[in-house]
C-alpha cells in the first residue's frame, strides 16, 4: 500500500542523513525526498508525529526532532520497563538450543573482530543486536506491549543512527549480551534480568556520551 510504502520509506530517511535533528522541511518537501505522492507523505508525517520522531509545526512546516538528553532517557526508560520483564519471559521459555544458537552468533562477531573491524561487520553486529532484542521481547506473546516496543525500537533506531555504533561499542555490546545469555542459563531468569538491567545501563551510558 502507498501509504505503507511512504511511512517505511520515511523513517528511513530519518535513519539516514538524508534529513537531520532540527531540520525544517514542507510536506511538498518530503513527498519529493521519498518520490511518494503527497497524501500519503501527509499521512505518513502524522504516523511519525505520534512517535515522536517528528513535530508538524502549523505555519511552517516539519521539523525534525533533535535528539535531546530528555529523549534519550525516555527511550532508555521505557526500553528497560519492557526488556527487564521480556528478559524473565525468554528465560523461562526458550530452548537451550536457541540460547546457544544466539551465543555462537555473538562468538562469530567477536571473532570476525580479531581481524579488524570494518564498516560491514559493524552493520552485521547492529542488525544482530536489534534481533537478539526482538527475539528477546517477542517472548512476551504480547501484542500490545510489541506494539510499543517496536515504536520505541524506531527511537531507539534514530539515536543509533545520529550518534553512531562506534567498533568500542560493538565489542562491549557483544560480551554483555554474551553475559546476559550466560546469566540465564546458570542462574535462571533472576540472573537475565540483572545482567539485562546491567547491559540497558551501559547503552544509555554510551548514548548519553558519545
């Protein structure tokens, strides 16, 4: 659908330099920015507005949202309420083959870094943090709390994009959902819960500074 279409190809641009924090644009503006026609480019502005990844400022146009300290904890905020119960569920149901499936993948990443870190494993190592997330949370069976995860991930997703997945942080990444994956199996979802709250902490550290 057209309006599916402009919402994706939106937020992509909003993931990209293509548009940058504090930005103001028209509505004519980005309908030529993703070639989509403008109704569904309207629409798609106002989805976005309500996920607080944009404001539509009357008499003006679009701005942009900055990514702001008080966003950032927000994110992080909501982030763990939902991780920290998600981390219990996962660890209460899944196999201890998918936990290890999950832990080679890691040990791939951390291996390939031996030889180097270049830009292409940094983006393999993004896109195995955000699925060792979203398999974690999809645990909960909850398609509410999916729902806001998946919005407040497009959150997360922009201040990653501006502020950059640094190699120091892939490294660190990697070991502590190591951690988390090792807590659970030796001491149950108790121990995924703290190594989670503990692995949420040093990525609002790491947002909030770098």
């Amino acid at each position: 659908m057209l309006r599916e279409d402009a919402y994706a190809r939106l937020k992509q641009s909003l993931f990209t330099s293509a548009l940058k924090p504090g930005q103001l644009v028209s509505q004519k503006e980005l309908a030529e920015l993703i070639d989509c026609p403008l109704g569904p480019t309207r629409e798609a502005i106002q989805r976005l507005a309500a996920e607080s990844l944009l404001r539509v400022v009357p008499q003006r146009g679009i701005v942009i949202n900055d990514i702001t300290l008080e966003f950032i904890r927000e994110v992080f905020q909501l982030r763990s309420i939902i991780e920290r119960e998600a981390a219990r569920a996962f660890f209460e149901k899944a196999p201890r083959s998918e936990i290890a499936g999950l832990k080679a993948e890691h040990q791939t990443i951390l291996g390939q870094a031996q030889k180097g870190i270049s830009k292409p494993l940094l983006t393999d190592a993004l896109h195995l943090d955000w699925r060792f997330h979203d398999t974690i949370v999809a645990a909960l069976h909850n398609a509410l709390v999916a729902e806001i995860y998946r919005v407040n991930s497009d959150r997360l997703r922009l201040i990653q994009s501006k502020r950059g997945y640094v190699a120091d942080r892939l490294l660190s990444a990697m070991h502590e959902h190591i951690a988390i994956l090792d807590a659970g199996v030796a001491k149950g979802p108790e121990g995924a819960t703290a190594a989670m709250d503990r692995h949420l902490a040093e990525s609002r550290r790491w947002a909030l500074h770098v």
